[in-house]
C-alpha cells in the first residue's frame, strides 16, 4: 500500500509550472514520504468544527491532497447553538480523538468560559458525529464519489449512492460474509444497515 501510494504521489505534477509553485510541490511531495511509513500504524488528523471537509493543514492530510482523494468527518457545531460557534471557533482546532465522558446539556453557553462551552460540546458528541454534520456530509459528498471519512480516530472509505452514504465494512467478523460490503450511515446513534456490492440490503450481518 505504501509503495503503491508512493509511485501515485511522485507521478503526479502541479498545472502550474512556475518556480514558486513548484518549490512548494517538491516540499509537499518531501513531507509526504516521511509520512507514508505511518500508514501502516495510523495517522493524526486534527478536524475543525466549521466543515465537513475543514481539517487542520498538516503534512497528513497533503497525503490526501496530492491523492486527490476528498477526506471527510461530520463532527460539526449545529450553527443553530446559540454562541457555541464562535466560542469553538475561538478555541482553534481539536486534537483527534479527543473523547469526553457521558453526554450532558449545553447550559446556558452564553454564560461560559470558551473552554468549558468546547468541554462541554467534545463531551455530548463523544461519538464525533453531530446530526447536523451528517447532513452536511450528506449534501457535500458527490453521488457516487469515493473518499476517506475520520470518525473515532478511524478512517473508512465512505462513498454516495442515490442520495445516501455508505461505509465500507472492514470489520474482521464480516470477512467470510460475502454479503457484507456496505454499511449504510444515516444515523448518529450508530443504527445501521448493511448492503452487498450492488447497495441491496443484506441480512448477512444482522446481529443479535
């Protein structure tokens, strides 16, 4: 995988030839090689709240960029929480994974320090997927596209099919379930389906 994602990353070439531009890609393409040998135990990403495809800019994600492969989470503010928004965004981004305990109210966010409105928030979305950024994702995300989506420190090839998104199963309890490929994402709280190669739902993986 790294080789092949090696060879990928040095044929590609930027349009624009200028020297500037191409300073900046050979820099790109050097940050890139020292990250390549991480694939094998994981990478860290650090997403922002503002969008499903805002990700602080770190040589990761120029793995992504220069693979022209769209990365995505759906761990967004609702902009309908009143203050929450700007106090988050005050905070600048998050570390990945950061997990909170069981989840509790907003109160009153108005009244709270930056820091403890982002506490709170990290802790009532433990599960880093909000309702609102998963219809954000839903709208982005391109019929039929393939891309890589980050959710509990885990990416997964995530892709569009007639208006709604699926997850491809990668869990070693499905690998003998030949009618296991897809599982569908169209809930917060973890209620799914699963699908065969052509998107049919499957009763292969139901469990108990």
């Amino acid at each position: 995988l790294r080789c092949l994602a090696g060879n990928c990353i040095l044929n590609t070439q930027p349009r624009d030839t200028s020297e500037a531009l191409q300073l900046n890609f050979q820099q790109n393409i050097s940050d890139t090689m020292t990250v390549l040998p991480k694939l094998s135990t994981g990478l860290d990403v650090n997403v922002r709240f503002t969008g499903v495809s805002d990700f602080e800019y770190t040589p990761e994600c120029i793995v992504f960029d220069l693979l022209n492969i769209p990365l995505y989470h759906g761990w967004l503010v609702d902009p309908q929480v009143s203050a929450t928004p700007q106090r988050l965004g005050d905070m600048g981004e998050t570390p990945k994974g950061k997990k909170g305990p069981q989840e509790r109210p907003l109160e009153r966010p108005q009244a709270l320090s930056p820091g403890l409105v982002a506490e709170q928030f990290l802790e009532s979305t433990a599960s880093q997927l909000t309702f609102h950024g998963l219809c954000e994702l839903t709208a982005r995300t391109r019929e039929g596209e393939i891309g890589v989506f980050f959710r509990n420190n885990h990416f997964s090839t995530i892709t569009k099919h007639r208006g709604h998104l699926y997850l491809l199963v990668t869990d070693q309890g499905f690998l003998h379930e030949e009618g296991v490929v897809w599982e569908s994402l169209h809930s917060v709280d973890g209620d799914s389906s699963f699908c065969d190669t052509e998107f049919h739902l499957s009763h292969a993986g139901d469990r108990d």
